[in-house]
C-alpha cells in the first residue's frame, strides 16, 4: 500500500430514534445558530422536517432555512447560502437530505469562511482553510458524503461540475435512520445503489500492490450491496435492508475501505461532464458509462477484474484465461445494473453525440485522467461514443 | 444491526517514513512536555529510540522517560507514570512499543487528569472523564490499541487483569511504519497474529441480526491474516507481509468493521484470568482458550461457525449439516493455530488445575460472561479443563 494519513472526525449516528436522543445535544455542541438546508419538501411530507424543528427549538437555538437545493445542487444556491450565513452569524449548518443537500452544506460552510467567492474550491486548485461547522441528517443512500469531506457542485453558467474537499468539511456529527429512507422512490434508489457501487469500484480499479486487506474490505462492501440490492428493490419498506443498503453508501466512501490505495474516479469526472451539460442524474449516468469504461481499461490489469469476477460474482475460474475471466466481470456488473433496472445507453435521457468533443476536452484539460489507466480526450470520447 | 454511534478520532499515519517526516508536528500539536513511554529496550537496539527523541528534540519539546513497562503492564508502573506527569506538569504521553506500552500509556493519560487511584478504571465502573494527549509509535502488530480507546492493566497485589476504556483515551495519532516490526521474533509475532485474529473472531460471534456487511468485512480481515500469517512467519523481513499484517492488527480492534454489532468477549475474560496468575503471553493464552471456547458455545449459533467455515476457510458444504459444517470451521480455526505453532494446552506453560476455580468465580462475579451464550463459572470451568 501507498503511505497514507487518514483522519475522520464524523460522529456518526445509526439507526432508529437516534435523531430524537441525540440531536439536541449534538446540535448544541456545535452551534449557537443554525442554517437548515433541505431540498425539495420532501422532508416535510413524511414528517422529518417536524422532527428537526422540534429538537432545534428543545436546543433553544435560532434557525434560518435555506430550502430548495436541487439534485446536481448549484452554485447559485450555494451562494444564497453563504449569504444567509454571513448575514446572520450562523456558526453551524445542518443539512437534511441526500447526497446533493449534503454537498451543498459542504460548500456553504466553507464559503461562510472565505472573503472570496466559494466557486474558487471548485474550479481552481485552491481548498477551505475554515469551514464553520457542519451536521447532516441523511434521507438517500448513495453518495456516503455524510461521513467524508468532498463534495459536488454545479455551475450553469459554465457548464461545469467540479468536487471539492478539504479536511474542515467533514461532517461534524451526522444521522442515519433507514426510516428516513422509506419514502425513497424506486429510481432514486437504483441511483444511489449504483453510485455506492460505483465507488467501491473506483477504489478498488487501482494499480497500488500490497492491498490484500483493502481489496477484500472493497469486495466485502461490493458483494453486500449485489445481495440486498434486489431485497431494498422489492420491500423498500424493509428496514434491514435500507439499513444494509444505507451502511453500504456510507462505508463505500468513507475512506475506511481504501487506505493507502489509489483509485481512479475517471468514470466519475466523466459523468460529471454529461451532467453538466444535461442535469441528469448522477447514478444514472454512471450505470451507463462504467461498463465501458471497464472494457476500456481491463488490458491495464485483466488480473483485478478476474478477481472482481471471482469474489464478487463467485464466476468460477476453471480453464479460462486471466482476461476472459475478467471478462466475464464485466458482464457480471452489466447484468447487475440491468437486472436491477438501472440505464444503460446515454440514448435513455435523449442524449446524442453534439456535445462529446467539449466533455472530452474540458474533462482531460488538465492531462489524462484516472490512475487505473490514464485516458486522454480521444479516450474519453471512445467511452462516450460506446454509450450512446 | 444495533443503533450505534461511532467516532473514532485517531489519525493515522502508516508507512515508511512518516516518523520522520511528521512526528515533530504532531507533537507540537498536542504538547508542550512529553513522557516518552517504552518497555525493555529494544527501541535502542534497532534505532527507534534515537530516531524519535531527534524529532521531540527538532520540537523543541522538554522530554521525560518511563522505560521498562513489562509486558502484561502493571499497575506499579502507571503510577510510576502518573506520578511522573503530575510531577513536570507533562502534556503529553509518547508511547513507543507494542499493546503493553501503549495500554500503559492510556492508563497514564488518563491517571495524570484523576485525583484518586488510576486503577479505579480498571476495578470499578468508574471511568476517565479526562486524559492528558497520547500518541503512538507501533512496533508489534497485535492488540490494535494503537486505534482504539482500550487498554488491560495487570495488579499483582489482587492477581486481576482488567480492562478499561474511554473516549478521552484514543491515540491523537498513531505512527505505524512496517520496519519498526522486523525485529519482532517469531513467538511474537505468532502472538500477535492469534490476539488480532481472536479480536475479529470476538466481535463476529455475534447476535446481532442484521449485519451482512459487518460479518463480510470481519471475513475480510481474517482471510487476509491466514493468508499472510505464513508469509510474515516465513520471511519477517518481508516489508508487504509486515505491512499487511500490521494493518490487520489496526482494522481487527478501531471499530471499523464491528459497528453496530455486539460481540462476545468471554475469550480475553478467561485468558486475563489465567495471565494475571500465570502472566503468560495473552496470545498463547487465547490460542489455547479460543477454539474450547468455540466448542462451548457452537450450539448457541451454528449458522455462524458455518459461515466462517465457508466464507473464510473455504470448506465446501455440500452435503453438511449446518453444525457439521460449523465444527469443521473450529478444526479449521485449530488447524491454523497449529500451522503457525501457537500452543494448544495449558500444559505448555506448566499450568495446571490448582486456581481454575478461583479464576472462574472471579471472571464471572459479575454474572454470566458472554453475550453469544453467556458462560457460568461451572461452565467458564469446563472450558478451562478442557485447555489443560
């Protein structure tokens, strides 16, 4: 394994009733005024926006709301954010939602600390050195940013979708109740089981030797998450298998699975392209793109995708070559994503070829990306036109 | 799985090279006097020693020792250190060496912040509600305390060997570097090995429903020891075998793989009734004591010992009822024990029957041990008669 430092402060609290015990205290030890962000009301329909507000005012503390935080969240959201903040004081923002409300948060407590405009953290190499402090209550299992430092942002203007993290947009403390994640549709679940996946698959595609540990905590997750995905599907009111399922998005991206292990989140950064240029949504257009990408890369280390084939999938390996196992990996994970109802061409959301040679270059303009196998723009372009 | 809340505040360092590039710095962060904290002198033989009193003398850091903690630590020799702390006024406690060292170190930190007598920690319910800072330097991958809040402290006076924790005793930081293990001998490090495999096998006996990811990662961990206890026993200076291991150590006892989930500890119980007698290694201890224990309580939970007979053995079930499977999975267990040469009798330690009846009612003088099938003393008894 690579030398590494790995640090995460998160307090993290699971399962039911925790919310009800705990909140009031942790919000207190962290704030003397709180900006609430949520995103589209469904916090208010299924009664968790109730919840929040109750043990707020059982806290005694002054709350501000920023509501309406998209999926794919924008700048201009984050900026009304930041503006709240340094208008009103607050000292502690609390997000409660999925992925893109947390990753908003993120991107407000740290801009609540920054005399310059916060788009900074995302589009050029600069990083928070101060965030005030942050607490989340999720309600989608998918993106693990409750208990990790990075998040994503989006920028019409531009048309750019870029990540940011730093080690002062940890979550301070943060709630998981599967209950929270009932009323989670059928889509939005898919979405959210194949960006956990997703990037356990992107720590786990690295050229880093001496991971045997890491590898198998990887494959661990990954098997986790093939089980229940088909039980969440069919009893989403189950609440083992929210809860598995919920674990999973958190451990998938918490750092705890992949220390001292080098990824390659090129999949994710050319994802991040589509959607910035057509809003969609995030699992969706990694379920498309991941498979090619796989047969893109598997010459650069056929033996990780045998072993991806074997452990995961439990494909036996008798008398086939290193490479057609691998193979075979592959199409284990294409017929996971099918099986489970996910995408699998760009065509699904009406996209056609017009803007692959803008995502292409703007996604390499930095050099090639990814670690597993550098891809340059024409790389890139050949898994775009293969997804169509 | 169990609500739970998790924080594990440590950071990590792991690798070559660390020490020198950031111990000064941590330790200015944490403290402004330093008790460097070590056992019998081997940190001399191979550098260490040297190497970390350059970077507290980069610090500019005034240092005070405590050499000698016995394996087994003992009571005496935390109050040598709390003394020693209350004394200078020092800040921060530096231990270098393995479990003992460190358990020492906890009991120190948290000793210099107490009015009253330290092993009150150990012997009642009271616990440390503040310590002084403590940082770590590895140098045996056993106990996993370098990421944990636990420690084991030995009284000779009243023959006990207790444990304590507390979320004031987590390492600050913790410098784990391979090399600082080559040194380590053979017995040793086969002790080591049986701790950190115990530690897992201790939080996956378990009752707690629902925790497909937490069994899959404690499986992840115990593969990767029986695949590289022969490796690192073969070739110790093998830095990724050293490394692997010492990892696995870490990941076995910080919490990480067990969230959630209740384990049975009745193991290390009985084993720290027989050291406070006998003070023999706790790793020949439990590789004795562990799979007896296993044939005491199999019938309390086949289904698991099935389970890590198929998924970290790779015995095959056809055919096998599941206790049949199971019990195959602690020959399995025994087998490996063997494999590595830890002893399978107390006889190897020259102990007999004499005192099994008092370490029986003093394990249990709080009730049944165990939470996987709570043990009486008569049946904490047989388990001991069997070992003989």
């Amino acid at each position: 394994m690579n030398s590494f430092v790995f640090a995460n402060p998160t307090r993290l609290y699971y399962g039911k009733g925790q919310i009800e015990q705990h909140l009031s205290t942790e919000v207190k030890r962290h704030g003397s005024k709180v900006l609430l962000v949520y995103g589209g009301g469904s916090i208010k329909r299924f009664g968790l926006y109730e919840k929040v507000v109750h043990a707020l005012s059982e806290a005694g503390i002054p709350v501000f709301e920023l509501a309406g935080v998209e999926p794919n969240p924008r700048i201009t959201t984050v900026h009304a954010g930041v503006a709240l903040c340094k208008e009103h004081g607050i000292d502690l923002v609390l997000a409660v939602g999925g992925g893109s409300v947390l990753d908003a948060a993120k991107a407000i407590a740290a801009g609540a600390c920054y005399d310059g405009d916060v788009w900074d953290f995302y589009a050029t190499r600069r990083r928070p050195e101060a965030a005030i402090a942050l607490g989340t209550i999720l309600t989608h299992a998918a993106t693990g940013s409750e208990m990790n430092s990075g998040g994503v942002i989006t920028n019409w203007e531009t048309q750019e979708k870029l990540s940011s993290s730093s080690p002062f947009t940890f979550p301070r403390f943060s709630f998981c109740d599967p209950e929270n994640t009932y009323s989670v549709g059928r889509e939005q679940t898919v979405y959210g089981i194949v960006d956990m996946f997703s990037h356990v698959l992107e720590g786990y595609f690295s050229q880093t030797s001496g991971t045997p540990l890491q590898e198998r905590l990887c494959e661990a997750v990954m098997q986790t998450i093939v089980e229940w995905a088909d039980v969440v599907l069919e009893h989403p009111d189950d609440y083992a298998a929210r809860e598995a399922i919920m674990y999973c998005g958190t451990m998938a991206l918490n750092g705890m699975i992949t220390m001292g292990m080098q990824g390659d989140w090129a999949t994710h950064g050319i994802e991040h392209e589509v959607s910035a240029y057509y809003d969609i949504p995030h699992g969706g257009g990694l379920a498309i793109l991941f498979p090619h990408w796989m047969d893109a890369v598997i010459d650069a280390g056929p033996a990780r995708f045998a072993q991806l084939a074997e452990r995961v999938f439990h494909i036996a390996p008798d008398g086939k070559t290193e490479r057609q196992l691998g193979e075979e990996g592959i199409a284990a994970v294409r017929a996971f994503l099918a099986r489970i109802g996910a995408p699998d061409r760009l065509d699904h959301y009406q996209i056609d070829a017009q803007h692959f040679a803008d995502m292409a270059r703007h996604v390499t303009r930095g050099g090639p990306i990814g670690k597993f196998k550098p891809l340059d723009a024409e790389a890139v372009l050949a898994i775009l036109h293969a997804s169509l």
